[in-house]
C-alpha cells in the first residue's frame, strides 16, 4: 500500500506493533514438551486481545491462528497437538494480521533453548542478511538489487536462498503489489521501490535446498532433502533514506 494520509501511517504502525509485540511474546513463551497447538493459541489469544485477527486464517482459511514450523519445515506449518517442541528445535513462527482495515507481516526463526543441533549458524545468517538488504532499500531501488544483495550474502556465508518463496507488498491486504520481492537476483524483474510504500520483505537461507515442496497437506512447505531453512520478515515503510521498520516492537 501507499501511505497517503496520517491515518494511514497510524493504522499501520499500530497493526505492525501488533504482529511484532505477538511474534515476540510467542518466542518468548515456547518452552520444551509444549505442542504447537498450544504456542498457536497463545499467539490467537494476544491477536485477539489486541484486536487484530488473524491474516492467514482470514484469507485463506488457515487451520491455525499463526503459521508455526519445525525444523525441515520451511513455512506455513499447521499448529498441532502432536507436534511436540524439543531442545534444540529450529522453529519459525510467521504471524500476519488485519485492525481496522490495516494488514502487517512479521516472521522469525529461532533456536528453542540450548543450540545443541548448530543451527544458531544459520538462523543468524538470515537475521544479518535480512537487516543488511533492508538498510539498502529505499525508494527508486531495484528490487532485483536486493534479491542479489540477499543471494550474494547467503552464499558469501556458505548458503543457499529457496527461489519460491517471497517478500510482498502488505497494507491494504495481506499480499499486494509488488507481488515478488525475491531472495535472489532476477533480470526481468524491473520494478522499484516506491517511496511512502508499505512491503514485507523476508529472508529464506538454506543450508542446501533451492525450493520449498508440498508436504502434502495442502498448507506445509518443507525442503525434502533434509535440508534446514531459516527465515526473517519485516513489514517496512519506504523513504528516501533508511526505511522505518514498522514491526521493530520484534527485535528479531
């Protein structure tokens, strides 16, 4: 979306403070023995009395309030009260959510407790790209510049980038132009960055996989080489110079 109005910048900080302050309070609240069912209503039970819903169950009907994944899974993980967290766990929690017309998307990996399976390695590479490619962004910039800024970083630190998942334009709904904001260079993607637009880029670093598969439930993306996938997301509001990072209440 474009920010044309004062109202408009209100709604949307407070819906990114939102999904920020509750990805937050969910990683700060996933412990060892706990399902993913039992994070997820946690996570819907904060949304609601912030009085947001929830953007994945809204547009799609999502069976879940926030998208939670384990390990080989990439994105867009069904919470479960058979999937149990454990020590060590790489997780990936995605909460999107809508207030008052206003739509925000805010995503981070991160290791449960004690690294003892060394994924810290990779969940840090896709925090420091995903802050370097944001500090690069500003309005007039190419989006394939940012893409190859992400995919030459990734693999300056030994890893890959999955080439379909994406960032997106956010505001006004939950997936909006730009429709592609990718992790690698593309040479037919032309488009620039707006100045006074709203965008939620993200991260996917692998450690070997190019692209996420269908697991076969409909929703779950997994690599299928057993392969470890971490990402970050920020919706972030375009300028001239550093954008403002709309989901900061998130220190991912």
């Amino acid at each position: 979306m474009s920010i044309e109005s004062h109202s408009d910048l209100a709604g949307i900080k407070k819906i990114s403070e939102v999904v920020g302050t509750t990805l937050r309070m969910m990683r700060e609240y996933a412990q060892p023995g706990m399902s993913t069912l039992e994070l997820d209503e946690y996570g819907g039970n904060i949304l609601s009395q912030l009085g947001a819903r929830s953007a994945p169950r809204l547009t799609y009907g999502f069976p879940g309030w926030t998208c939670i994944s384990l390990n080989h899974e990439v994105a867009h993980g069904i919470p479960s009260a058979k999937k149990i967290l454990k020590e060590g766990d790489l997780i990936n929690i995605d909460v999107s959510a809508e207030l008052g017309g206003y739509w925000a998307d805010n995503g981070g990996s991160f290791v449960l407790g004690n690294d003892i399976h060394q994924h810290g390695k990779l969940v840090n590479a896709s925090r420091n790209i995903l802050a370097k490619a944001l500090q690069h962004i500003r309005g007039g910039v190419k989006i394939a510049e940012v893409g190859l800024l992400i995919e030459t970083e990734a693999k300056r630190a030994g890893y890959k980038v999955i080439r379909n998942l994406v960032g997106h334009g956010v505001g006004r709904s939950l997936h909006e132009a730009p429709n592609e904001i990718p992790c690698y260079y593309d040479k037919y993607n032309t488009s620039r960055f707006r100045k006074n637009s709203v965008v939620a880029v993200e991260t996917f670093i692998s450690t070997k996989a190019s692209y996420a598969k269908d697991q076969g439930d409909g929703w779950t993306l997994i690599t299928g080489d057993g392969s470890f996938v971490a990402q970050h997301e920020h919706t972030i509001l375009i300028t001239d110079g550093a954008p403002v990072i709309l989901t900061a209440s998130n220190a991912i």
